[in-house]
C-alpha cells in the first residue's frame, strides 16, 4: 500500500481524459504541424495580424506565431485552421 498521493489534475487535464483529448486542444491553444522546411498548419489560430512575403504574424490567443521564410503563400483558412506554403526559414513564438 502506497501513501504518496497522486496530484491533482487540472479541470483541462481531466476534460482531456474525459473526452479522450489533447489537454492543448481543450484549453484553445494553438497547435503546428510542419511538414519539411514546406509547409505549416495551424490549429486554434485567432487571425492574422500581418502578412507578407517574407513574414506572416498569426494571433495565438496568449502567443503571436511569427513565420519567416521566402514566398510564404496563405494557401487555406478557416475559422479554426490555416494552412502556409513557401520556404520556412524559422518560427517564433512572440509573447
């Protein structure tokens, strides 16, 4: 019999088991996918907050997600999910 007690899950943590999901997902926070130096899809975004060639600045909520690259191409967007296209040079999460 063990006495250490197990900490207690977050409401998040616990709606996550609950609804077999990601903990991420349920608190709205922003999620990546990147396929190669090519391609990147983002879930939970917010918007766009500047755009150009070179750099794309999408709202995250709490974090901006600033991508730079060389002929970065908003290829879909939705109200949940964007897709990017173009060489990806490097991202940054701006607090």
């Amino acid at each position: 019999m063990s006495t250490e007690r197990e900490p207690k899950k977050s409401l998040f943590e616990r709606a996550a088991d609950v609804f077999d999901l990601p903990a991420d997902v349920l608190a709205g926070l922003p999620r990546l996918e990147i396929a190669g130096c090519r391609r990147l899809l983002m879930e939970n975004h917010r918007g766009i907050l500047e755009y150009s060639g070179e750099q794309i600045d999408i709202n995250g909520g709490q974090v901006v997600v600033r991508v730079k690259g060389k002929g970065l191409d908003l290829r879909a967007m939705n109200a949940n999910e964007l897709s990017l296209d173009g060489l990806l040079f490097s991202i940054e999460f701006v607090f």
